[in-house]
C-alpha cells in the first residue's frame, strides 16, 4: 500500500493530517504544536499512545457548546516536543521559558510535499523555533522526523535552550507485564492496574538511543530511536494510581536532566546554545514492533 495522506477536521474543530499505511495510521495536529496525536494499528485499533478521554469529551462538548477555548487550555497527552524549555518555567532577561516550552502550544504552519510533511513552528517568546520534516514509510510502521532547530535573528545574543520528546503511553499499551528497555536493559516490567507506582527521574546514561516499550500479552510495541549524542537523558516516568484510575507514564529523552529547567541547565552546563542566523539538525524515528 502507498502512503496516502488526507487533511481533515478533527474532533469537530481542529485541524489535521492524516497519514497512513497499511499498518498504521498517523494524526498530527499542526494547531497544537504538530501534535501527534495518535499512532493507530489499522489491523487490531490499537492506540500506542495515551489519549485523555475525559478531556476529549470536554473538548468536544465545547466545541458543540460553542464555549471552546484554546486548543491548548485542552490536555490530550499524545506525544509533543519540548522546546526551548523543558521542565520548571523561568524567565531570563525578559525571555520567557513556559513549563515544557510553549513550541507545543502554537500553531505551526505546513506544507505537504507527495508522502513528506513539512511543518514549522516558531517560539512566542523568543527568536527560536523548529523545522520539521516528517514522513511515514510505504512499506513499514515507522516514522521519521527530522528537526531543524533555529534562531531567526540576524544580530543579537545567542540563547540557550533545551529540546526533547514527551510522548504519552497508558493501558493497554500499559498493562501488567509490559516489559519497558533502554537499549538492551530491562529498566521496569510494570505491575498490575491496582498497585501504585509513582517514579520520575533520570534513567542510568546510555549510548544505544533506543527506548522500547513491549507489551506481550498484545505480542506488540512501540519504537523510538534517537541521537544520544544530541538527546544525553532519558526521563523516566510513570504515574500508575488506582484511587484516581491513572495508569500512565512515559520515557523522554531529552538534551537536559529532568529536574530544573532552563535555570538548572545552565548551572550544571547541558544548556544548547543557538548564535544568531545559528541552526542544528537532529533526526528520530517512532516503530511500531
């Protein structure tokens, strides 16, 4: 099957692309921040990542309401980037880093190229942002990204800034015995939906970029690759809370610890540095397994 792209409306309201093979299918949500928001099995229906059903459906009720707010006053989860911040806000010298960066929050522009999407999206604070190039393979379940991050200005400071991934996965992905690695170490097989687990922090470093999530009971994964040259942590979270019914978590990797922010950075020195006219490349790829 050939790749077939298509854009659309989304939940009634918010537009989007589509892409597909004959294994998976792709949404992304240029509106909100190029989103992925969902990575489908076209063979089982199977969601490989978390989607919050509660806050969809208060979604589209505002949406028929017609009481909607911002498409970011909505929380998915999904998988966004991070960028220029990840972690505790700050604001440097009039600049302002927003929780996890606020390149998730704006809209990007697009463009569709024959089986390629091109998507960009610019910082509301400062002079930085991402070009994205982004394509789903005709004979495979695989993504590939690749970013340019950028600073637009001619003259000026450099700036300091940090970028990662934050997809979300929960059950059934998620479920009891589902086998989370990195590289080819076994960090965590997950326990059952009513035992409490609460972890977040940095994994031991490791130089294989590879993060995989295999649930055997489905006899089915996900995949993510990624420059661990570029992206030195991984993030390790997982919120499984029965009094609640949260079962989810996700494995981040990320150019910056996970504690502090822009802030803390700096002060440990893993703060990236863009000159102005400046841009850096990096390139990951999500597998369905």
């Amino acid at each position: 099957m050939t790749i077939q792209i298509r854009e659309t409306t989304w939940l009634n309201h918010l537009q989007a692309i589509i892409l597909e093979n004959e294994y998976i299918e792709v949404v992304v949500l240029p509106g909100r921040g190029a989103e992925i928001h969902r990575i489908r099995n076209k063979q089982t229906g199977l969601d490989y990542l978390y989607l919050k059903q509660g806050e969809i459906q208060n979604f589209e009720a505002d949406v028929l309401n017609e009481t909607v707010r911002a498409p970011e006053d909505y929380f998915f989860c999904g998988f966004y980037t991070m960028f220029p911040n990840a972690a505790t806000p700050a604001d440097l010298d009039g600049a302002k880093y927003e929780f996890h960066g606020d390149v998730r929050h704006v809209a990007w522009e697009y463009q569709i190229d024959g089986d390629t999407i091109h998507l960009t999206g610019h910082s509301r604070n400062m002079p930085l942002g991402i070009r994205r190039v982004l394509k789903l393979d005709s004979d495979s379940p695989r993504i590939t990204v690749t970013d340019e991050i950028f600073n637009s200005l001619d003259t000026g400071e450099r700036i300091p800034f940090i970028y990662g991934l934050h997809p979300y996965h929960g059950y059934p992905l998620f479920d009891e015995g589902t086998v989370i690695k990195i590289g080819d170490k076994i960090i965590q097989t997950l326990p059952d939906r009513t035992e409490k687990l609460v972890d977040l922090g940095d994994a031991a470093q490791d130089s294989s970029g590879l993060i995989e999530i295999f649930n055997p009971k489905l006899d089915t994964g996900i995949q993510f690759k990624f420059d661990p040259t570029f992206m030195k942590y991984i993030w390790v979270w997982f919120h499984f809370n029965p009094e609640i019914n949260e079962y989810v978590g996700s494995l981040l990797p990320c150019t910056n610890t996970w504690g502090g922010g822009i802030e803390k950075a700096l002060e440990i020195d893993t703060a990236l540095w863009l000159e102005p006219g400046q841009s850096m490349t990096t390139s990951w790829a999500i597998e369905v397994i």
